[in-house]
C-alpha cells in the first residue's frame, strides 16, 4: 500500500497591498508598541515591516514614538492610560494619515484562577493549563488573553570537561560555561477569547490557555506560564473573534476564506484604501503558574529530550576529523579511553545553550 500528495504550486492572482497596524495602550505605566506592516502574496516572503511613520498617541497628552526597529515603534517616554480619557492613534507614512477612533479603557477585572491538570486532549496524553472562576467586574465583559511560557530543562549529558583547540591541537579543560541547565521562553502565538456578556452564570470556567503534549521537551524539568488577561470592547472582541475564525483552521481546503478585515483605523487621506488592524485601550491583570514534571508523571520515567539518546552516540573520530569537528563547533567532550583516545558526543547532547539560555530569569522560582 501506498500513497501520494501532489504538490500544488500556490500563485496569487489581483493581489492588492493593504496596511496592517496592530496598536496597543494599557493601563500600565510603560513604554507601549505600535507595529506597523503591509500585507504580502502568498507566493512572496513577509511581512513585510513600514519605515519612517510619524506616529503619536493622545490623551491626556500626546505621546510620541519613535522607531527602535523597521516596522516597530516605541513611545519616547512612559505613560499609562487612565479611565473616562479617549485616546486616538495617529499614523502618518508615504503621505497618507492614519486615525484611529476614539478609544477608552473598557473596564477593569481581576483574573480568575489558572489550573494545570493532566489530559487527554485530542486523543493525545499532556498537560492543560485552564483559566476558571473568571468572572465579570469593573464593567468588564470581553477579554483576550496572552501568555508568556518559560521552561528549564536540561542537556542528555552533564560532562565535567570541554576539548578546545589550543594552536591546533585538541585539548581537555575544564567546563568552560554552564551547559547542562537551561532556560526557554516562548510567546503565545494564537488567539484567545473570552465573554461573558453571553453566560448565564456570567462566568468563564475551563477556557484553555495552553496545551503540552507529553512528549514537549517543555516538560522535562520545571515549567511556569505567564498569563495577560487584558479587558477589551465589544468591537474588539468582534474583530479579533472574525480574526481568529479566518486564521484558526489547521486545514487551508476547509478554512474560512479570507475577505477584508475592517478594524477601527482609517486612512483619512485616502479613504477608499484599505486598513487593517485595531487600536486597543485596555487595562491588563497578570497571573504565572508553575509545576514540575514529577508533579504528573513518573519521576523515574524517561523524560522528553531536544535530542532523542540514540542520536547521542559517543565516538572516537580521528585526529584530522575531531580538530574539524571542534571547529565547527559540532562535538563536546565525552570522556577518554584507556589508550589515550578522546571520546566525543554531539554537542547538542551536552551543550543546553542550542535550545535555549543558561542564564536563569529574574522572576524564575525553583
């Protein structure tokens, strides 16, 4: 038995250029972001980031930004929005002024409670982090959520010495820098909503935030997750949920097709181009969970690793192709034979700083 998939050469046809702005002010005393973009084919690499915007927010007062990367702009100075004052976004780029409506914060809530259990989910075996108990206060009816996942894990192998080139004859020393534990952090990159305006309990409870699959590296050792609950309107709710429905199908054949995505952003100076993209104002709660492998699976159980054990045969390779190897910074020591020779392993076997930082984060709880 066997099969096939004919490969389908994707070309877009009466592709048209529009902006994308993502704009985000809370009530936290910060320096907040504005990104600015233009949409891109489908058969082209993207996105693709605008240059040289002249970009301010007012309020109270006007906050300036400026551009700490192409495409990324940062307010000059700190500033935190407050209740009852609109603030609008302004934009002006390649001659064309960009205006936001006015926007207020949309309420204030404290966060519910974050769970972490062992699932199965979707017929596979991990672990789910869920929101509960989340109800409405302060006017507060619609959110959205991020989250911020940090982990430590360590390498297939803790060795005590490196091999280094010292005038072009390999050499043990000591370990040179910590390799055996380490530090990854991820972004969330999905959309996540919640209402209540239309519960009859006026709660949310089971919302899941994420999902790790038992075999993640993520839950080798220690695992916390950062949770941003940040209240929005109904009209961004509204947009982000169409959003979220055009983007959220892991089929391209059955998914929604994509049509135009209006935001609360027009080009004043033209008003017939198209705009995409939201101003938010909103207050925003935080809340970070932690838990450790041993918390839901055997701690004497074989952990999932980067760099599966059977890929991590030690060698002995000889002098000319071990001086190559150290240089291409592909092996770390593994130890010596009696005869004199030096074993080596692949240095993603030892070397945790492949995947991730040896420095530990300030915030990090052991």
């Amino acid at each position: 038995m066997s099969s096939c998939v004919e490969e389908i050469a994707l070309n877009s046809e009466d592709f048209e250029e529009a902006i994308v702005i993502e704009g985000l002010v809370t009530n936290e005393l910060k320096k907040h972001e504005i990104k600015i973009s233009q949409t891109f084919a489908i058969d082209s690499t993207g996105p693709k980031p605008v240059s040289g915007a002249d970009i301010s927010v007012t309020g109270e007062e006007e906050n300036i930004f400026e551009e700490l990367e192409p495409g990324r702009y940062i307010s000059i100075d700190s500033f935190a929005a407050r209740p009852g004052i609109d603030y609008q976004l302004s934009i002006l780029v390649n001659g064309n002024e960009y205006i936001s409506e006015p926007t207020q914060l949309s309420g204030t809530s404290s966060i519910g409670e974050l769970e972490a259990n062992r699932i199965n989910y979707r017929g596979e075996d991990g672990v789910a982090i869920t929101l509960n108990n989340q109800t409405s206060t302060g006017g507060a009816n619609y959110y959205k959520y991020e989250y911020v996942e940090t982990f430590k894990f360590n390498s297939n192998y803790d060795k005590v010495k490196d091999i280094i080139l010292v005038d072009g004859v390999p050499v043990e020393v000591p370990k040179q820098k910590e390799e055996y534990t380490c530090y990854q952090t991820n972004n969330s990159q999905k959309i996540i909503l919640a209402n209540t305006n239309s519960l009859s309990d006026d709660s949310v409870n089971d919302l899941l935030i994420n999902f790790i699959d038992s075999k993640d590296p993520s839950l080798s050792n220690r695992y916390s997750l950062l949770i941003k609950q940040y209240v929005i309107g109904r009209d961004a709710y509204n947009y982000y949920k169409i959003l979220e429905e055009l983007t959220g199908s892991e089929n391209i054949f059955s998914q929604t097709q994509p049509g135009f995505l209006e935001g609360n952003i027009t080009n004043i100076t033209n008003p017939n181009e198209k705009t995409i993209g939201f101003f938010n104002v909103s207050s925003v709660t935080k809340k970070r969970i932690y838990f450790n492998y041993e918390d839901f699976y055997d701690p004497e159980g074989i952990r999932p690793r980067f760099v599966p054990f059977a890929l991590c045969e030690e060698t002995l390779p000889g002098i000319d192709n071990l001086i190559e190897q150290i240089e291409r910074n592909a092996v770390r020591w593994a130890g010596v034979l009696p005869g004199g020779g030096i074993l080596v392993v692949p240095a993603r076997c030892v070397d945790c700083t492949f995947f991730g930082t040896n420095e530990k984060p300030d915030f990090w709880e052991d």
